[in-house]
C-alpha cells in the first residue's frame, strides 16, 4: 500500500495563511526569477493524465530552498544582518542560505562535514560563504551551528522548521498556480515538509478540492508513519538515494500543516527514483537530482490510480553528483 | 584563427524579410509554446559576459526543427496535405516534420536509414510517421525521398535551404529578442544554416549593430571556408560529435542569407563540445546534444575576446544518445 490511510483533521488553527505566502513573494520577488513550468505529451500519455512540470532545479542555486532562507534573512534586524546567519547541512538548503546571504550583503557560515564533496565545498566558497568543518563520526552539527550561533551573535536558519522558511517555499506553488489553472492534483517531494507545508497552504486555499500528495522514498517514510499514528514517528537515518529528503523525523510546524493540508502519502523505491530520472534526462532533456524526481517517479510507477486528470509536479531540484548521474544513464 | 577575415557583403537583396518571419509565427504560434530563456551566473562569471540561453532543446520533438516544418507545411494546399509530406533523415528534421505533420493531421513519410538507432525510430514511429528504410553504403536517401514524392504525390519538406524553412527558424530570434532586449552578440549553431539564416535575419533588423556569429565544429568547417572563397564550398562528410551539423556544404538561400547577415563563423574542437555539455549538464541542469553547445562551447574556450557585453545564446536540441552523454560526463 502506497497510500497512508486517512488521518484526523486536526481543527488546530495554524499560524500561517496564504497572506503570509504571498508576502513572502512580495518580499523575495526582486532578488529571483520564476521558474518555468515544462509539458511532456509523452510522459502524458505514459501515466494518461495531463502534467506540470515546476522546474525548481532552474532556480538560483538548482533547488527551491534559496526562497525560504531569503524569506527568513530579509526579516532579519539591522544588527542580526551585520553579525551574519548560520546553517548546518552539506545540502541545497546550505546552498540556499549562501546565496541569499551573499544577495543581501550578509555574512554566512556554513557547518559541513569535512568529507563532504570537493564540488560542494567549492560551490558553498564561491558564495562567497565561510566554511566550519565538523567530523561526522564524532560530532553533533546542530549543536556546533548552535555554539557558533551563541559565541558570534550569529542567526540560525533552520531548514524547514519554521513558518517563515515554510512560506518561502510555499511561493513555489504560487507561482505554479499562476502558469496552471485547475489543478486537480498536486505533488510534491516530502523530506522535512517545508516545501509540502507551503505548497499546500497555497494549493488548498487556492482550490479547496485539490488533491495534494507528499512522496517519500521507501525507506525514509517517517510522514508516512507519522500521519498514520497521528503523532511524529521518528526513523533511522534512511538508506535511500535521495540525499535530500533523508530526515528521520517530521518538523513540528510541517507536521501541524501537512496532517490538516495532505490528502496522503506516496512512496518510491530507488530503483522507481533512478527511472523517472532517467525519463527527465533523455525525453525532457533535464538533469533532476533524486529526491528531485519522487514526484514523478510516483506516476510513472503508477503509485496512484488516477486517469485524464491535470496533475501538477514540483521538481525541486538538480544537484546530482556525478556518480549518481551515471546510474541513471 | 577562429574567425572568418571580413567578406564582401552581397548587395543581392534577399526574397526574405522580418515580415516573413513574423508571418511564420503567427501561423505557427496556436501549436507550439515558446522556449524558455535561462541564464547563469557562474557561466556570466567564467566568461566574463551577460549570456542569455535560448532553450530550443524544450521545444516539441526537443530541438528548433519543428518552427520550420510546421510553417512550410501550414502553407500546402488542400490536395497536397492530404496525399501528405516525405523527409529525408535520422535526424532532428525528420522529428519536427514528422511532429508538425502529426499535429496537422497530415501523413508523413520518413526515409531513414536502416541502421538509424532503435530509439530514433521508435519516437518517429510514435509520432505517427511511416518509415521507408535505405541502405546507407548502397542507396542516396535525396534520390529516395525525391521519387517517393513523385511516385506518391508527396511533398518533399527540405531540412534548410527553403525561403519558409528559414522562416519558421527565424522565430527562435524573434522569441528571443521578445524575452530579452539590448543584445549585443548573438551565437547560433551552423548546420546547414537554416535557423542561422532566420535568427540573423532578426537580429540584423531588430539591431543592425549586432555581432552575429555562426557555430561549426572544427571539421566540419563548409561555412567558414566558403565564406573565406565567397562562394560554396564542399567538404567531405565531417567526423564529429555534432551529428546535427555534419553537412558538407552551404544551402544556396542560407549562404546568400549567412554572407550578408553575419560577422563571422567560430570553430570548436569535439573536446571543447564535450566541456560545453558538461557544464551545461552539471551547472545548468540541463541536456543540450552536441550541435546544441556549440555557442557555449565557443565563448567557455574563449574563441572570442569580448568582455562585459549581452550575448545571446541558442541552444539549438537536446536529442542526444546515451552513448555521448556517458561521454561528457
């Protein structure tokens, strides 16, 4: 079963609304451009319905997640920008930060393992970020950003736990919505649940009866564990490709929006993953990183028994390293 | 050297005007959605110049081809659309025929070779093309194509040297020039010359003082060469990466078109494709087959010493094998 079973609506209000999205966007419109959206009449008629492609692996720094740390770092004081912002991760969100830091004329420190890729390393610098090195055997990084954050006066900018992070990347389905009309469904790659949170504040309120999926790859299904036992499940650090989306627990933000936004769960082996990468490359001629493709690795395995409906996919981005790549040749 | 000497401009006036172009995409426009236009700042950085990406490896049958058959085909009468079209080649033209024919309701035969990969045939078969195969080493597929068409009344759809071909190629530039403004280079890759002919005709109207450049592999140098004698000169079959532009001399229309409209044509090795593809795969996120890199391929390896200027780029296809990707990985 693919699906997680439906759970309680919570009646909890939240403490975010589409106003806050669409603020967000206002806020982070000068400094990026929207991405475009892609149509495949071949992958339509593989999975029979009509598809929308977001192309956030064309988005500053190949993924979504520039949008919320711009969101985060634009509201930020005076003397909290001059003392500069921290983040811990190897990853896009890392990526995300360095760029808006360096849009906005910030300082930013960025806490990776000291085995992390020499491309990465590279990138991040080129950011013009300040790198502090951790072993991953012996040390916490959540725990060093929070000691850096303390000793330097620094700002932490969480990944995804955070309704201003959340909004940031909601402006990703709003502009979506502005290049599609009546969507029927809605998918989207689920790894800590920012991107999801955001993007289903906006699909829900935007069309009431929309129906919005998360996927996950197999192994790393914590939201899908979580929404059926209606409490935050937590997991082992998941074996899977998709480097992104390998958190072992629900945020407690993404968790009150997504059980009240999300009609269910999908999930995707990486066989699945490394297929529907494969269709990204050679017929829509575009590089998707792993946890990039899960929404589309959804349909073409044919995880949801949907026909002619219009169905709209965000993949979220293209930092693949080149190994990874081959496999998928 | 890199860049053909100055050459006599013809004083010839030419049977194709920016009217005719902009004739083209008003009948080509309902079927097919403009390209998106992608830029980079680690590219910008590296090169030391603004550039703008013209993403034809997004358009239907993923690469230009289908602007100009599309418009040649909405201009045959009612009797020669319904005995049909027949094209010759295992290539991008042969995709964009038989595309453009599909979506017009309109039969369409492709002469292709017997051992064109499996893949090529599928997607020409898939779009609902007949295909009459040829022996390569035994038969001339021109001859083939040209008593198919008399045989069966069909219409043949020339690959480039065609006044409403280069039309419907010229719509790229149009595209482009709506999407960004103040050019000062433009770069085109050079074939046969048909979309080389209908961007610079574009270009040279919209801004007569823009630098136009047309792109040739190293080995398949016909343009240069004949632009260097003033008159068209044949080369043997080219050995290069770019099979979209292996042809072994100038069309009549697109060198009357080229030896007016353009600055100069710039020659780039295999190897410097391969880098060009590269980058694009890994930086950019995206395929772009070998003839598609050509113009990036160019400025990455510094064919020209320009510095601080607006510099368009098409990327003219994506359709490339997985052979050749393996190889720029």
């Amino acid at each position: 079963m693919t699906v997680s079973p439906p759970f309680t609506n919570s009646p909890a209000p939240l403490p975010l609304t589409i106003r806050d999205i669409e603020a967000a966007a206002n806020r982070i419109t000068p400094f990026l451009q929207p991405t475009p959206l892609f149509t495949s009449r071949t992958f339509d008629q593989i999975v029979h319905n009509q598809c929308f492609f977001k192309g956030e692996h064309y988005q500053r720094g190949g993924s979504f997640k520039v949008r919320g740390a711009m969101n985060r770092i634009l509201q930020l004081g005076t003397g909290e920008r001059e003392r500069g912002v921290v983040a811990f991760s190897s990853g896009n969100h890392s990526q995300g930060v360095a760029i808006a830091a360096k849009t906005l004329g910030i300082p930013a420190t960025i806490v990776m393992p000291n085995d992390a890729p020499q491309a990465k390393r590279q990138a991040t610098l080129g950011y013009g970020a300040e790198i502090v090195d951790y072993d991953r055997q012996q040390q916490d990084r959540e725990a060093i950003a929070q000691e850096l954050a303390r000793e330097r006066g620094l700002t932490l900018i969480p990944p995804y736990d955070d309704w201003q992070i959340i909004a940031g990347q909601g402006t990703v389905a709003l502009e979506l919505f502005q290049q599609v009309a009546d969507l029927d469904v809605l998918m989207v790659p689920l790894g800590g649940g920012g991107l999801l949170s955001g993007c289903s504040m906006v699909a829900r309120t935007v069309n009431p009866t929309i129906t919005i999926y998360g996927v996950e790859p197999e192994t790393g299904d914590d939201f899908y564990q979580s929404l059926q036992k209606g409490e935050r499940v937590r997991i082992p650090v998941p074996d899977t490709i998709a480097d992104g989306i390998r958190t072992t627990y629900p945020g407690v933000c993404t968790f009150a929006v997504i059980r009240q936004m999300v009609d269910g769960v999908l999930l995707v082996s990486d066989a699945e993953i490394l297929q529907a990468m494969r269709f990204l490359l050679y017929r829509m001629k575009m590089v998707v990183e792993p946890t990039g493709a899960v929404a589309v690795a959804a349909l073409l395995s044919h995880k949801l028994a949907i026909q002619g409906k219009r169905v709209g996919l965000v993949l979220s981005g293209g930092n693949v390293d080149a190994e990874i790549l081959a496999q998928a040749l």
